[in-house]
C-alpha cells in the first residue's frame, strides 16, 4: 500500500570529520521516540532555531552504541546545505546542496557520496509555477529526463520519462474536469508499455491531494488525505488489498507531536508504528 508523493555550493572542501555544533544553552530541542508493535526501534533527538527549523538530528536504532547525525543550513528559511554522519564514524559521509532562484523555486539538488565518490545531480526548469523539465545525471552522465506539457491554464497535462538512451520509458496524460485553475483530473500512464496509473484525482484549492481512486503505481486503491486550515497534513488513508492509516497530532504551535501508521489485511492486523515527539520549550518560545 503506498501513499503519494518534494545555493551553499557542495561543500566538498569542507573537513570530512563531522563536529557537532553547540547550540545556545536556551535553544530549543525535541525527543523522538519511535515503538513498533510495543517495541522501541529508534530514538531522535533534534535542535531547533529560532525560527524553528531544524539545525541539528542525532538518531539511533534502540540498543545501539553508535549513532547517524545530520547537520541542517538554511537560507531565507530555506534548507541549502546539509551533512550527513549516517553509521556513527563522526566522518561526513554524505554531502546534499539545494539551489533556489529568487522566487524560492527550487532549481538544483546536488548529493555527494563521499564513500562511493558519486556525484547525483536534479536540474529543474519552470514555466510560471509549473516544473517543465527534471533532469537527472549521475557523474554529469544523463540517468533520466522527465518532459512535462502544460494546458492553456498551466497544468501538467501529460509526463514523458525518457532513459540515458533517450529511449520513452514512461508516460502519462491528464484530463482535467473543469476549467483552471482546479486540478481535479483523470490520469492514465505506462511504464514499459504497462499500464501503470488510471485513476480520478481530487485536489484542494491549494493544489494538494485529497483523494485519488484507481489504479496507482500497478495497484487498485482509494486514497484520501485530511488537511488543517494552517496547511498541516493530519491524516491519510489508503485503501486496496491492504487497508494503511497515518495519522498526526500537533500542539498548539503546530508542531508534530504523534505520528501511529497501521497497516492492515484480510482484517488482520500486520503492523502498528506509534512515534511521538517532546520538546524542551513552550509554543512561544519557538
């Protein structure tokens, strides 16, 4: 069961030895705990702006002596640089650079392995607010182009997926049911001349999906999604062989303070994740 799917240069002369940065004595920080099924499998533990956003993450796996960290940068409130410790080794593994125009689109993701010394790169081109081009290249050397055509009102109505060789490996095409700018559609799309998507798709009058019923992704399911006047996702369903919830709790300031994801079939249940958050500083001090 699936539910759908979103400039600090890369840094790659900056130390490998990851140092974690000390934060003011009154920054505030948050605890995570995840429990599957009644046992603790991870524990997180975060460090906030003052904007609240995420500067620092330490996470480990229940039990463990060696814990993955990531630092977080920002630029007008948007995320820009980012490094990643992820076994432990107090050594940056993983380097990730996002670049924006100056309306804060993104244009360019660039992640580099130091390990595997690979270069992944994601160029986006718009037209108005509309991506029209994705780009992927692994070492400069091209993995996959995605070509998006817009309607008259600015909506994607259909997404061609081509491969290295430039070969079409996927596609799709929208049928909108009423004039711009609602997003409500009928979407039918092939993967390797299989027919992998044909489903009707609701959005709100902010763009996000609400409801989508069909076959997606290969598989027949209904899917629904709750969002708050304050633009916070609360809850998503969706329906098929196998019947998935998630579900999220925020304080007063909007911040998560629960997540539990179950996961049903044949009226069995299969799984039941419950994560749940604290934080050090009251709403206002955020």
């Amino acid at each position: 069961m699936r539910f759908p799917a979103a400039a600090a240069g890369l840094g790659l002369a900056a130390s490998a030895c990851f140092s974690e940065p000390q934060p003011p004595s009154d920054a505030c920080t948050s605890t995570g705990d995840v429990v599957d099924d009644g046992y603790e499998i991870m524990h997180y533990a975060r460090t906030y702006d003052d904007a609240g956003l995420t500067v620092f993450e330490r996470r480990w796996v229940h039990g463990a002596s060696t814990e993955a960290r990531t630092e977080f940068l920002y630029t007008r409130g948007l995320l820009v640089h980012r490094l990643d410790d992820v076994d432990g080794d107090e050594r940056v593994e993983v380097v990730t650079d996002w670049t924006y125009d100056d309306a804060g689109r993104l244009l360019r993701t660039e992640q580099y392995d130091r390990v595997s010394r690979r270069l992944v790169t994601v160029d986006q081109v718009y037209e108005g607010e509309a991506v029209v081009r994705r780009t992927e290249r692994i070492d400069g050397s091209l993995v996959r182009e995605q070509v998006m055509s817009l309607d008259d009102a600015g909506r994607v109505e259909r997404e061609d997926t081509y491969g290295a060789d430039g070969t079409l490996d996927a596609w799709w095409r929208a049928t909108y049911d009423r004039p711009g700018p609602s997003l409500d559609r009928h979407r039918v799309g092939y993967l390797d001349q299989t027919l992998f998507v044909d489903a009707d798709e609701r959005f709100d009058d902010d763009g996000r999906l609400v409801g989508q019923q069909g076959l997606v992704d290969g598989f027949f399911q209904t899917y629904t999604a709750r969002w708050g006047d304050d633009g916070l996702l609360f809850e998503e369903s969706a329906f098929g062989e196998l019947v998935a919830t998630h579900t999220r709790s925020y304080d007063a300031g909007g911040r998560l303070v629960e997540e539990v994801e179950t996961l049903v079939g044949a009226g069995e249940p299969i799984d039941h994740v419950v994560s749940s958050w604290s934080y050090s500083c009251a709403v206002e001090g955020r």
